[in-house]
C-alpha cells in the first residue's frame, strides 16, 4: 500500500458522519478530471486515441454470469500483485497429473486517473491479450478503478516460441510459469494485479460445472452500526449433483495488509444459511501489494439440486485510537466449480478461443 493510500483510510474516517456524501463526491472528482484534456496514452502495445478512452463505459456494477464449461476436470487461479513491478510471473503448479489445459481467463486491475487506456493490454509470455474493460468506478481520492478480462486459448498459453527464456515454459497440463509484461508503471497509473485461471480436463474426473461471475464491485466498510458491510454476487449457472464437491475462489484488488484491516469472504446456496469461510483477514495482499486470489472449499455448503447461490465479502471496520479503519476492495470476479450432472461440453477449448 502507498503511502497516501494510507493516510486514505484514516481521512476517510475522518468523514465517518459524511458517508452518505463521500460516494458522490468521489464520482464528482473522477468527473472532473475526466473533463481534463486528455494526453494521449502510449505503449508498446500501441497508442489509443481520446476518443478510444471516453467510450470506455463509466458505470458502477455487479458482478455477473460470464460463462459455464462444463467439463471432466476443474480449474485453478493463481495470482500476482503488480504494484511496483515492470514484470511479474504466475506459476501454475497445481493441475493434476494426467490432465490438458483447455484454456484460461486472465482478470486484472487498475487504479487510475486519466490513464486508463494503456492498461487494456497485457502479455502473457509475449502473448499480447486484448482485455474487454468490466467496470469503470470511482475509486478514492479522484481515481478510479478499471478491471478487465481477457480470454487465452490453449494454443495462446503454450505458445512456447514466444516463452520467455529463463521461465518454466508451461506443459500440456498448464502447469508453468506465466509472465506478465507490457502494462504501464507511470503515475499516476496504479497497476494492481492480475490473476491468471485455467482451466483443464482430466478423463477421470466427475464432469464439474465450472463457474465464471465478474465485474467490478467495490465492497466499502461501513461508518455506522454494525461497523460491517456485506457486499454480495449472484452465482447461477450450475446444477449440483451428489456428492457435491465445489471450490470458490475470490479475485479482489486494494486489499491491505496492515492488521487493522478485516474482512471475510462468505458463500450462501440456496439450500443453506451464509457461512463465512475461516478466517477475518482474507484479503491482505497475500499474492504481493494489492491482490488476493482466495480459494475456498465450498463442499459441505452446497446441497445436491442448488442451482444458484450467492459470494459475500464482508468489510468490518476496525478502531483505530480515536479513528475507525475503514477499507475499500476492488471485486474483480468469483470462480467456482461444483460436481454436476451438466452434460459435459463436446469441445470446451472452443469456449476460450476466437477472442
Ligand atoms: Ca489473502
């Protein structure tokens, strides 16, 4: 966290009484400097025009269906933080043997002023990705938060003649490392982090709805009783089947480290009342400054027949001397399988190509 940042928790404080104000006048402030001329952003990757950068929605939203693969096999999701870094590597080293990658999902975040266009492109291993911007929101201090996803094909992550040298080139599995390059650094860019999702088929394995749900939600801790605030996601698009078996993983930015900062990650099926998930400092930048990447065991939570369900992170603001530590995340998607009696797809690894 920067230091700024810091001194943004204790002023937001500060305006505990003016909550109901702070909302707007965040969007005012990201309004006003939108009304700045614009410079034009630059990069490797290419140059966008202002034109380019005021079509970018500026929309607040929630976290939504994206899509279901339904296949033998699962997924995993590894992340990175990116702040202060030119480069960063994903290792992927939990797909099980026997398995092939199908292809992955990469999510990322940035805060920004008026740079925002730049960072719609990243590498993986050389592999120029196109993110499709989820949400563009006001964020503190007249920044604003942009979080996006890009879709890679099998043959886009094992593309080894692009690979890096030095790295780990992935195996057919997905199993490797994948580095991130190409993102701006400048001020008053504030790059986040990433997370990289792959998924796989494995021929022994029950058939498994695999679940994406994203977007860009910012859970804010509340200033009045009872000093917690829950912010939620819809999940459907899966059919549990017994015996359930469900993962859930949480991709947030701007989580803090400091031990002041509390927060939880929580699921509820239809079937069951919330539970939260062990743990009251989940998100603390637990993948380098800025980025968490939480998975989860859901088995137990989910009931044979649920259909749909709902992903919670709770924020619960602490004291701190005569002031209340309050925080702020950036909810960039929720990712889950669950054991299904889903026909499984005839060929999933299409899902992830033509992006
Ligand atoms: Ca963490």
């Amino acid at each position: 966290m920067r230091q700024d940042d810091r001194l943004a928790a204790p002023l937001a404080s500060l305006a505990a009484p003016l909550a109901s104000l702070a909302a707007p006048l965040a969007s005012l402030a990201a309004l006003i400097v939108l009304a700045v001329p614009l410079t034009l952003a630059q990069s490797e990757t290419g140059v966008v025009s202002d034109q380019e950068f005021q079509a970018e929605p500026y929309v607040t939203t929630e976290l939504t269906h994206f899509m279901t693969v339904t296949l033998r096999g699962g997924y995993v999701a590894a992340g990175t933080g990116l702040t202060g870094v030119s480069e960063a590597t994903i290792v992927i080293d939990s797909i099980p043997q026997g398995a092939q990658l199908v292809g992955g999902v990469l999510y990322w975040a940035f805060l920004d002023r008026t740079g925002g266009p730049s960072h719609r492109r990243i590498r993986v291993n050389n592999v120029l990705v196109e993110g499709e911007l989820l949400g563009r929101v006001a964020f503190l201090l007249g920044r604003e938060s942009f979080v996006y996803r890009g879709v890679l094909s099998r043959e886009q992550l094992l593309n080894h003649d692009l690979h890096p040298l030095g790295e780990l080139p992935p195996l057919p599995s997905g199993n490797g490392a994948y580095l991130l390059s190409g993102f701006p650094l400048e001020e008053p860019t504030r790059p986040q982090g990433a997370t990289l999702v792959l998924v796989y088929e494995h021929e022994q394995m029950r058939p498994q709805d695999v679940v994406f749900t994203d977007g860009n939600v910012l859970p804010h801790g509340g200033f009045l009783p009872p000093w917690w605030r829950d912010t939620r996601a819809d999940i459907t698009g899966f059919a549990a089947e017994a015996p359930v078996e469900a993962t859930s993983t949480y991709i947030v930015g701007a989580g803090s480290s400091s031990s002041l900062a509390r927060d939880k990650a929580g699921f509820q099926a239809a079937s069951h009342a919330l539970r939260f998930l062990p743990g009251d400092q989940v998100f603390d930048s637990s993948d380098g400054p800025r980025w968490d990447t939480e998975t989860l065991e859901l088995t137990g939570l989910i009931a044979p027949g649920d259909r749909s369900g709902t992903a919670v992170v709770r924020l619960i603001s602490t004291r701190w001397g005569g002031l209340w530590w309050v925080d702020d995340l950036i909810w960039a998607a929720h990712v889950m399988s669950v054991s299904t009696g889903n026909p499984v797809e005839p060929d999933p690894g299409a899902l992830f190509r033509g992006w």
